[in-house]
C-alpha cells in the first residue's frame, strides 16, 4: 500500500528546502513550482551524499532529492586510521547533514526494509512508503564474518574490525592504551577486493606509531590474506622500514581462517598466532539491502552497473554507487571513486529526467593518500576514462602514479584533500 | 560524395568524438572530479588556493606545463597526462567562468 506524506508532513521535511543550491550558482526554483520528479538515494556516506548534492544542484533545483540515512551523523572512513595513532580525534572526522538540508536535499534518518522497483517504491522503518522516480542506492559495505569460523556475535564484542569508521575505531584506541608495553597487536588483512586497497597498511603505519611512542617494546604482527602488499608495497615497506624497523612483523599469504576470542588468537591455514589486541578486518560484500533488492550480480557479493550511468545491470532504473559495485579494472574502492560515482549518476539521472543526452564520455580521478605518521603521508592517483568499445572505465595509460617519497607536503596535501572532498560530499 | 565533403564530415565527426562541443555540461562533468581536492567548482574549501576565477589561459597553461614535465608536480603531472588537449581546454573554461566567491 502507498501512504504518500501528508502536506504538512511533507512541507515540513522539505521545509528550507528549495532554498539554495549553492553548488550551481543558478537561482533556485521557487517553492511553488512543482518538482519535476523525484530522485532517492538511499546511503550518506562518499557516494550517496555526494549524488544527492549534485542531483539538486545540476537540477537546477527542479528535482526533489530525498537522502535516506540511518545515522545523524557522516564519520569519515578515510583519516580514521589517525584515531588509532593518535593524532586525529573521531570528532574531528565527524560531521552532520545540515548543509545538505541548506541546499535542498530532503535528509530523512531510517533505515530501508525493501525496494520495490516495480511500483517505484521503498519501505522503511519509521515513516510510510516513499515513491521515486529514480533510486540511487549507494549501501557501503557490509562484513562476511560467517567467512572466519569463530566470529561470532560474541567474539565481535571483543575482536574489533574498525573498519567502518566510528566506535569500533575509538574501542579499538582504547584497546591499543590498555595494552601493555610488550604487547602484540594481531592485524589481519582479508584478500581483495575489499574497502580502500592501502588502508590496512596505513593502519599498520599508524599503530607503529603510537607503539613506537607509547609502548616501544610491542609488536605489531601483520596476517595478510594477499600474497603481497596491496597498495604502495614501496612507499610502505620504506616507511616501515625507516620509522619503525623492528615493530612491525609482516607475514603475506596467511588468511586469516578462524578466531579464538577467548583465547586472544586466531588461526590460518598454517599456524595459530596470540595477541593482546586482535584487529580482524573480514572480507567484505556490498551493503545488505543490495542483496534484498537483489543488485548482486557477482560472488554473491559486488553490483555490476553500466558506467555511463552507473545503473545496475540487474535491476533497471536504480543506480548503484560506490564500494558496493563490482570495480572496474583497477579501480579502487575508496571514497574518491564513490564520489566520482556520485556525480557520473547525478550527470546521468539528471540528463534522464530533463530529456538530455547522457554524457558518453565520463571522466574520473582517484586521489588517495596513506599517512604513516603525524607528520608524513603519500599518495597515489590515478584517471578513470570511459572505453566505448569495452563499455567500462579504464585507468587512462600514462596517467597516475604514486608518490617518489612520502613526506609532509603530502600531509598537508591530505589535510586539504579530506577538508574539499567533506564540503563536496557534504556541503 | 567528393573527396573534400568526405574529409570535411569525417573530420567534424572525429572532432564531436574527441571534444563533444555539442555537449553543454562537457566541461562541468569534466571538471567535477577535479572539487575532491580543489573544491566544489574549483573554490577551495581549505589549504589551496581557489582555480575558480582564474583566467582559462593560465589555468589551460599549467595542465599543459604539468602534462609536459615543464613545471614540476607532486600530483598534478601524474593526474595532468589523463587529459586530451581539448578536454584540458574545457576545463580551463569551466573554472575561469566560475566566481572564486
């Protein structure tokens, strides 16, 4: 059954609403005029809100934009890993969805039960169905702990993954302060693909950093799931090496297979390895309701999507953003790419409902910087460009690169880049 | 069909290929990647200074300075060789008309 808002209820949320769209410069629409259609998107982190801003504001302000959310607060997964070292606090990567209220972006905080593509329609926990004329859906990850026998619900209250930014990465701080000086923190590494490819070894960086001040005697024992490091295997093993040689015990190719919660260890195909903190990253798949509207398309874990438009490839009329989708050669999942994602989609969605054509050729940029102290960091970058023949985003050769050597330019760079991408995603 | 309308309509057909001038919002979606480290439509949200505003031959300058190793990058010559001359050239466009607020 459809139970549209009522009119109070509905100017209420829309409220400030046809405001200001502050993105385009253009005058907004006026109140009265009636919305041309309807775009949802449902998830606020790099991806969604991303879309959400773009949409409004490519819109001209004549599309309404409904932002589902079940957080009142955005934090950060990209600089969360300095909540561990020490020199970042969580507040500081936290941040709500006032502005994006100021532009016109209806933000309503529930959670979504189902998608009915048919009917155009969602269902949610605290206010009646919505319908839309276009849905983004732009979910995140969720975790495979079924994948590691052992962890359980139980065994979650104690072995932390923190990688979802938020208080899993406070918990996990205050594990690494109540750990003794002599200690051995345990990091496992799932194989890829999984969320932000050199992020496992930004936090290995990071924790040697607080041990190296806090606890000189520990240890930091890395399981990697992958048969090498990932991402920045140089930039990394330089840093490791020169900051904090003797900290830091890197084993490749041992997948972590089960935890033992109770006795501080964990278990690969190989060898059974104790610790004091147990920091278990388990492999990931897209956002559950993914799976409920049925987007997966692949290993029962990613959504594919048309690159042009980032449509899902299983379910017409709903685009898809972000880590959830199945990556594109050589394209990581980071927050660069998701809110590059966001505004492929808002171009696409808003060309859709204004009878346009739909940029044939979109063109993306990755940037994504490791810090491995409080002081230094590194990057790489690369340019996704649309393959006509291939139909898919390739990294355009030649371009792109890492960094000759980390240092505190780069910080700074970092610094700059997380403050523009939260006002863009943001506002 | 002669020999100089056929070279005249393949070449305006590889020209709309390369740069789509046809397209309105070419040089927006181009550019909107660029805002994740320079700022939404090129004003800086903090640490750089804004590229929105300034004039498109300086700006069209720099790209191509980067691209060629002719002014030295940390991350703009590695970013710079993924775009086309005329993609480089709408980019300019788009930042020089935007106001640096």
């Amino acid at each position: 059954m459809n139970i549209p808002f009522s009119r109070r209820e509905f100017i209420k949320l829309v409220g400030a609403g046809a405001a200001g769209t502050a993105l385009s410069g253009c005058a907004s629409t006026p109140e009265t005029k009636k919305p041309i259609a309807r775009v949802i998107v449902i998830g606020g982190g790099y991806g969604g809100a991303t879309a959400a801003r773009y949409i409004r504001a490519w819109g001209g302000g004549a599309i309404e934009v409904f932002l589902i959310e079940r957080s009142t607060q955005f934090v950060s997964c990209p600089l969360s890993n300095l909540v561990l070292g020490g020199s970042r606090r969580i507040e500081d990567l936290t941040m709500g969805y006032g502005k994006l209220r100021d532009e016109g972006v209806v933000v309503l905080h529930d959670e979504v039960t189902a998608i009915d593509p048919g009917k155009k329609r969602i269902s949610l926990t605290k206010i009646a169905d919505l319908n839309y004329d276009r849905l983004v859906v732009s979910p995140g990850i969720d975790f495979m702990h079924d994948q590691i026998a052992g962890y359980d619900a139980e065994a979650q209250k104690t072995v932390l993954h923190a990688w979802k930014a938020g208080p899993e990465t406070v918990a996990l701080r205050k594990q690494l302060e109540a750990m003794k000086d002599g200690g051995v923190v345990v990091l496992s590494i799932p194989k890829a693909p999984y969320r932000c490819p050199p992020g496992p070894y930004e936090r290995v960086s990071q924790i040697a950093f607080y041990l190296k001040q806090a606890k000189p005697r520990s240890k930091i024992l890395v399981l990697d799931g992958n048969e090498d490091i990932v991402s920045k295997k140089g930039l990394f093993l330089a840093a490791w090496n020169e900051l904090y040689k003797g900290l830091i015990e890197y084993k490749p190719n041992n997948e972590v297979k089960e935890v033992l919660a109770k006795a501080g260890s964990v278990k690969t195909d190989f060898d059974t390895f104790k610790g004091d903190v147990l920091n278990v990253i388990p492999p990931q798949k897209a956002g559950s309701i993914a799976a409920q509207a049925k987007l997966i398309t692949t290993n029962n874990r990613w959504c594919d999507v048309d690159w042009l438009t980032m449509e899902s490839k299983a379910v017409p009329g709903i685009h898809v953003l972000g880590d959830a989708t199945l990556s594109a050669a050589a394209m990581p999942k980071s927050a660069s790419m998701a809110n590059g994602h966001g505004k492929i989609a808002a171009a696409a969605i808003v060309a859709q409902l204004t009878g346009q054509p739909v940029n044939a050729q979109p063109v993306i940029a990755n940037t994504c910087f490791s810090y491995v102290s409080d002081a230094e960091a590194m990057h790489v970058a690369s340019v996704h460009r649309y393959d006509a023949e291939k139909k898919t985003l390739l990294p355009v050769a030649g371009a792109g690169g890492v960094s000759a050597k980390r240092n505190e330019l780069e910080k700074s760079y970092a610094d700059s880049w997380a403050k523009n991408i939260w006002a863009d995603s943001l506002g | 069909m002669n020999r100089t309308l056929l070279a005249l309509a393949l070449a305006a057909l590889c020209s709309s290929a390369q740069a789509q001038p046809a397209d309105p919002n070419f040089g927006r979606n181009l550019a909107a990647p660029c805002a994740m480290c320079h700022g939404t439509n090129g004003v800086n949200a903090g640490g750089l200074p804004n590229i929105a505003g300034q004039p498109a031959d300086h700006l069209a300058k720099q790209m191509r300075d980067f691209r060629d190793g002719k002014r030295p990058a940390m991350i703009m010559h590695q970013i710079s060789k993924g775009y086309t001359d005329p993609q480089i050239d709408a980019l300019a466009a788009f930042f020089a008309a935007q106001k640096a607020k």
